[in-house]
C-alpha cells in the first residue's frame, strides 16, 4: 500500500468513483445504442418487435466473453449448457463453443455451490484448446482456465493465465476482469486497481461487471463510501434479475461490514425479492436476524441458505450461530459438514470452497484454518496458513494465520502481533480483524491498543459475530478503564494537564 496524506486518501476516491460512474454511463449508453440497432434489424425483417431472449439467450449475455461473464440464473445456464452440448455433438471442432460450454459450467457452479460443476468446466476450456491452441489465437479458453482458477482458490494461477492473455491482447477487457480479482487475493491492492483502471480506460465490458470490479477495489482499501455508491450504480444496470440480486447482495454485505443491520436486512429482502432463494441472501439476512436476537428465525433462514448454496463458509457461520447459542453437539456437525464440503471440493481440483465475488473467505485452506483456530487444533491452523501465506499473501489469511499463531500460544505472541497487524494495515476496515488484533493485543499486556482496537471492532459492527462479539465486550469490559492521568511518558510519569503555576 501506497502511503498517501489524509487530503489526498479523501479527495482520490472521490475522483476514481467519478471517472468509474463515466464509463458506467458510457456502458450504459452502448448497450442502449447497441439494443436500439438490433431493434432496428429485427423490425425491418420480421414486421414486429424482437421477442425477449430466452433462457439460452439470457445466459449467453450474462456468461458473455468467456470466463469473465456476470452471474445468471442456474436454469439459464442449465439451459444454455444443454444448448451447447447438443450444437458440439454436431459440431465438435468447435472451439469457442467449448470454452462458451467451460464457463457455463463455471457459472452454474458458483451459482449452485456445486464443485462438481469444476471439472466438467475444466474438461471443455482445455478440449477448446486442444481444438485451437492459445498460440493460435484461443485466449477464450485461457481466460475461462483463469476465472476456473479463481473460483477454485488458486489465484496465482488465475494471474498467470490472465497475464498471459494480457501479454497476447492488451486491448482484450477480460482479462483485465480477471486480472483484478486475482491481484486482489494476492494482496497487491494497487494492481487490482491498475487492471480496473485500465479496464475503464478500454470503455468495455459490461456496466455492472466494470462497477462490481470498481467497487471491490474502493472496498478493499477501506472507501467504504465510494464503494457503495459505486456498487448502487452498478446495480441500477444489472441486466437480468440474476445481476440485479448479486449487485443488491453486495450492498448488502457492505451495509453489513458497516454496522447498518437494517440497511443490509432491506437489500437482501429487495434481493430475496429479485430472485427468490437466492443463497447468498438467505445466509446475509439470517446473519442480520441473529444480530437483531431473533435466532430461532436465523436458524431457519442458514438452513434455508445452505439448501440453496452447500458452501462451507456458510456452514460456518451458521455453526458458530449454534454454538453461540450452547448447541455444541450441532454445532460440531456443522464443523465436521464443514471438513466434508472443503474435502469435496479438494477431490474435484480446488481448494475446496468457490469464493465468489468479493467473498472474504475465499479457500478452503483458509477456512479449516478458522476452524481450527477456534474450534479444534490450533497448531494444525498454523501450519496450515504459513503455507497459504506463502501462497496467497492477502489481508483475510495475515488476519487467520496470526490469530492461529495467537490460539496455539506462541511464545511471545510477536509474530501473532504482526501479521495481525498486516491484516488491518492494508485498508479494510474489518471488525473480526480488529477484535482479533485487539485481544492479541490484550494478551501482550498493550492494554491501550487493545482497548482502542476492541472499541473500534464493536464500533464498526456491535454484533459482527455471535460468537465474538460478546468476546469482545467480556474483554473490553476486563480491560477496564485508562489509569488516571492519562497515558505515561517514556520516564513513567503520568501526563496532566498544566496548572495555572505550571
């Protein structure tokens, strides 16, 4: 990170969400333009308005260029896959239509939560390549092998293929799609947004794919604001109902990190509305019910989201729910569905759990390490996510691997400190980091830090987790107040304030 002055971190979000509300209009403008023409050529052939696309039709505009597509519906995309499959029996050298086939597959499983969808992606991008080569000009497939890539928690190989289609066609926006997200789990925030910037500056893509991208990279360095301006925007031009809910789920989630329960409780309803079961909203409004005490209702509502979407981020949340309500016994078969689900997705190429748009907890890996923390073996979390760090050094698994270091009983507690610290430090203004650098902390005796981290955590979210918030309060509250007179200087004196005799 960058370090800039306080001027400059306030006046150039502002800037960049400005120049990204221009391209989204221009985007907005092209579609509208390139809408009216087909019009046009319809009307003049067939005496009437164009019929409204059909399913195969809705899911070739959301998968779009390949690998780097917006979200669509699963019977769309069921759809569009079975379409594919029938053309390429008849037409097997084919091979954009294999990579069309690969992201479909990709799509349907982020959709689905199904990893089972992951090899059959993985089998079609590699058959288009085996068709035409990427010497030969096949970056579709190279593009879709890195969104594959992604999904499945291996961002290094998600820059490499997009890197390569960079290098092959700098003016090809997808890859800059891709690009963005990958630098993002790699912890290089400023490439992140090179890629988005040079994607705004290409005047391609799809509004609400170049504003979700946008609004990731403002959320990520801690510009809350710009992030949900740039994310209604985005919204507003969704073009199918998929779009729509996953822009209203965002917002959702952003409203949430805020603190703002019944902000975030409204755009998962209007996404519920929108597209009705919708996984990722079952789970944000179940989240918000259990922060408002209606528990027995979130309870219901993460059974209702793990029906929709089997991911085992969402066991997670939902385990800790239980157990924060003294469910122990199902709380530990929440855990162990946990192991089960990771495992899976390991056996079908991943690191277990598809991460999804802006999902923090984006591997496997660093969710076993999280319940392993907390819930099992902390020495087996630590070994773990030293080699995720080395892997994919990013703020979500700084902030896992020190509080692992922290749960073992490190020695002295220095390096728990320090990648704790790492993980606030790059921006994102998260309340689980900074309750766990608040009670690393606490433990090292730096009893005003810990106190100004464990009010800030509470501050930014008072119920972040059923969990740990109530931790955070039973530790606040241990920590008492500061010693009068205030913080002592290097001689160990008590500051006070000056007299009138001085």
């Amino acid at each position: 990170m960058i370090a800039m002055e306080t001027a400059q971190q306030t006046a150039q979000p502002v800037k960049r969400r400005r120049s990204t509300v221009a391209v989204l209009a221009g985007a907005a403008v092209l579609v509208a333009v390139a809408a009216g023409l087909l019009t046009l050529v319809l009307v003049a052939g067939n005496q009437g308005p164009p019929p409204p696309p059909g399913p195969v039709g809705r899911a070739m505009a959301a998968v779009g260029a390949v690998g780097a597509g917006s979200p669509a519906s699963a019977s769309d995309l069921g759809a569009l896959i079975g379409d594919r499959r029938t053309w390429l029996r008849r037409h097997p050298h084919d091979d954009s239509s294999w990579a069309v086939l690969g992201s479909a597959y990709l799509e349907r499983g982020r959709w689905t939560g199904d990893p089972g969808d992951y090899p059959l992606a993985e089998r079609a991008l590699r058959h288009s390549l085996s068709v035409r080569p990427e010497a030969n000009g096949n970056l579709d497939a190279l593009v879709g092998l890195a969104a594959l890539a992604h999904e499945r928690g291996d961002y290094r190989a998600a820059k490499h293929y997009g890197e390569m289609v960079r290098a092959r066609s700098p003016q090809r926006w997808t890859a800059y799609a891709v690009l963005s997200d990958a630098y993002s789990r790699l912890g290089d925030q400023k490439a992140a947004a090179g890629a988005v910037e040079k994607l705004g500056a290409l005047g391609a893509g799809p509004g609400y794919t170049v504003g979700r991208l946008s609004a990731e990279v403002y959320w990520n360095r801690g510009w809350r604001e710009d992030a949900a301006a740039t994310l209604s925007d985005a919204t507003a031009l969704a073009a199918t109902p998929a779009e729509k809910a996953a822009g209203l789920n965002r917002m959702g989630d952003l409203a949430w990190e805020r603190g703002e329960a019944q902000e975030a409780l409204g755009h998962y309803e209007t996404a519920l509305g929108v597209v009705p079961g919708h996984g990722r909203a079952l789970a944000g409004r179940a989240r918000v019910l259990a922060s408002l005490g209606l528990t027995d209702e979130a309870e219901h509502m993460y059974r209702a989201a793990l029906a929709a979407l089997p991911v085992p981020e969402l066991g997670l949340e939902y385990g800790e729910l239980l157990e924060s309500r003294g469910k122990a016994d199902e709380a530990a078969e929440q855990y162990t569905l946990v192991r089960a689900r990771v495992a899976l997705g390991a056996a079908r190429g991943g690191t277990g759990s598809g991460s999804g748009p802006g999902s923090g907890a984006g591997s496997g890996v660093l969710l076993l390490g999280l319940l392993d923390a907390d819930h099992r073996d902390p020495g087996a979390a630590v070994a773990r996510l030293r080699a995720e760090w080395k892997r994919h050094p990013n703020a979500y698994v700084a902030d896992a691997l020190g509080w692992a270091l922290y749960r073992e009983g490190e020695s002295d507690g220095k390096e728990a400190l320090k990648y704790a610290r790492k993980a606030t430090d790059q921006g994102l203004r998260n309340a689980v980091f900074l309750y766990h650098l608040g009670a690393i902390e606490k433990h090292l005796g730096k009893d005003g830090a810990a106190r100004r981290h464990l009010e800030e955590a509470l501050r930014v979210n008072p119920s972040f987790s059923p969990l740990l918030a109530p931790r955070a309060r039973e530790a606040l509250g241990a920590l008492g107040e500061p010693a009068e007179g205030g913080p002592r200087d290097v001689y160990g004196r008590a500051n006070t304030v000056p007299t009138a005799q001085g």
